[in-house]
C-alpha cells in the first residue's frame, strides 16, 4: 500500500467509529409541546396479521378507539382499543423525516388482544407518529412488529384533547 492510503486509514477507522457510536445514542430527551398532552381518535380500523405457514398470513379487521398521552419527557401511556400500555418510550425517528413522513416512533411494548376477533393474545405494536398540523391533529400509523418487519396495521387521526381551564 501508498503511503497516501496507510494515512488514511486512522482516519477513516475514527469516522466508523464515531457513526457506531452515535447511532447508539438516545434520539431524544425531550418532546417538543406540540406532542406532548393527551390525544384521541374515535375510530380507526386496524388488521392484525397472523403468521399461517411460511409466508403464508391471514388478516382479521377490528374498529377501535385509540388515546394516548406523551409527556416532554418522552414517555407515554394509553389504550389501542382494549389493549392498555403504560412507560412506553417515545424516540425521534432515525430516519430521514422529509423521505419517511415519520417524525417519532411510540414503543408500545407487547399488547394484548385489541379488540373482540382479534386473534392474538400478544404482539409487539408502535405507533409511528407524522407531523402535528396546525390545527392540532396528526396521523399516527399503527404499526405490529415482528423482528425487523412493521406491518401497516393501520393509522388514525389523533386530536389533541384541550387542556381544562
């Protein structure tokens, strides 16, 4: 090897290392206020997919209500229909939001049945949460993972609830 090339090498050993390291970090600490608060959406229809044989899936339908509520400190709680989550974690979306449309991701944990055909008794669920618009509401996809994979099972529009005077 060049001399050039041997130079470069520490170099580029530092940039690897730095990227591991800080795609291990905490996204976020804090939620910005048009997050935080308490939301709602009164209908959305969810599918959940079960795992037949190989690839094989089938898909069950369910309508439910949906609240949650996200602190500034990046924590939530809430209900999916009759699914209940408390400390769920609330991360900024790694990735590229103009791209994704993604802006945070709430880490539900594994929930239980949704509703009243829902045909599992535990799946791990997020919420993938859009922009806030301006007149107070959001898209939230809902979303049933299984490894590596986010099944679209569904998405709602949230509204903030107003704060009591």
């Amino acid at each position: 090897m060049n001399k050039y090339v041997l130079g470069l090498l520490p170099a580029i050993a530092l940039s690897v290392m730095l990227y591991v390291l800080c795609s291990f970090s905490p996204a976020t600490t804090t939620i910005p206020p048009a997050y935080t608060g308490e939301w709602y959406s009164d209908s959305a229809v969810l599918t959940v997919r079960v795992r037949a044989k190989g690839l094989k899936y089938s898909f069950v339908k369910g309508r439910v209500a949906i609240r949650v509520k996200i602190t500034s400190d990046g924590i939530a709680s809430g209900v999916i229909g009759d699914a209940k989550f408390t400390q769920a974690t609330v991360v900024k979306n790694k990735g590229n939001e103009v791209i994704t449309g993604i802006t945070y991701k709430v880490k539900c944990g594994v929930l239980g049945k949704m509703f009243h055909d829902d045909p599992l008794e535990s799946k791990p669920v997020e919420l993938w949460l859009k922009p806030v618009k301006k007149n107070g509401v959001f898209v939230a996809e809902i979303r049933q993972k299984d490894g590596w994979d986010a099944f679209p099972m569904g998405e709602c529009i949230a509204t903030k609830k107003p704060i009591a005077q």
